[in-house]
C-alpha cells in the first residue's frame, strides 16, 4: 500500500517536472500574427509575452486607428498562444499523471 503511494507521488513530481520543463519551453515557441493588411506584426511567445510588436508609419499619424489595430492583432496572437499553451500543459500533465480510479480529467 504505502509502495503504490510512494510511486504515485514519484509520478506526480514526474509529471509537475515535465510541467515545468513545457512552461521553459514554451517560451522559446514563438507566435507570429498580423492584421490583416499586414500594418501591424505581433510576435509573442507561446507564454503570452509580448517579444515585438512592428507598426506600419501609416499608423502614427491616428492613433485611434493604431489602437483598433493593436486591441485585434494582440488578442489575435494571444488566442493563438494561448491555444498552443493549453495543448502543450496539457499533454505535460497527461503524460505524467498516475493512473489514478476517478481522476481521468485528462482523457
């Protein structure tokens, strides 16, 4: 009994381990996204940090229209992020985990 505990606590640090190394790794995937006139290019990593954003000219001069460009390419680029992100830590997570009766939230 107490081995079965023992194991399922070296597959649960297993599994937050690989946890971990996924997060480091995600912050080295990189997620592209551009309006669609291409006047404005986010890049972002797939933990949601801004790494640069490039602004056409022809949007200095309005600002307001500069704000409606940056408001949709960034939460473009975060939802694509995002959806990568929750994939990746997913899978992290499901490889780890012990089998465990009752606990197949990741199936």
């Amino acid at each position: 009994m107490f081995g079965d505990i023992k194991g399922m606590m070296g597959k649960l640090k297993e599994a937050q381990q690989k946890v971990e190394a996924t997060k480091k790794r995600l912050d080295t995937v990189l997620v592209d996204e551009n309006s669609a006139d291409h006047k404005i290019k986010v890049t972002l990593t797939a933990n949601r940090t801004i790494k640069s954003i490039s602004i056409d000219d022809s949007l200095l001069s309005d600002s307001e229209a500069l704000e409606d460009y940056l408001i949709i390419t960034l939460n473009k680029a975060i939802d694509k992020a995002s959806k990568i992100n929750e994939n990746e830590m997913a899978l992290a997570a499901k490889s780890g985990m012990p089998n465990i009766p009752g606990m197949d939230m990741f199936k």
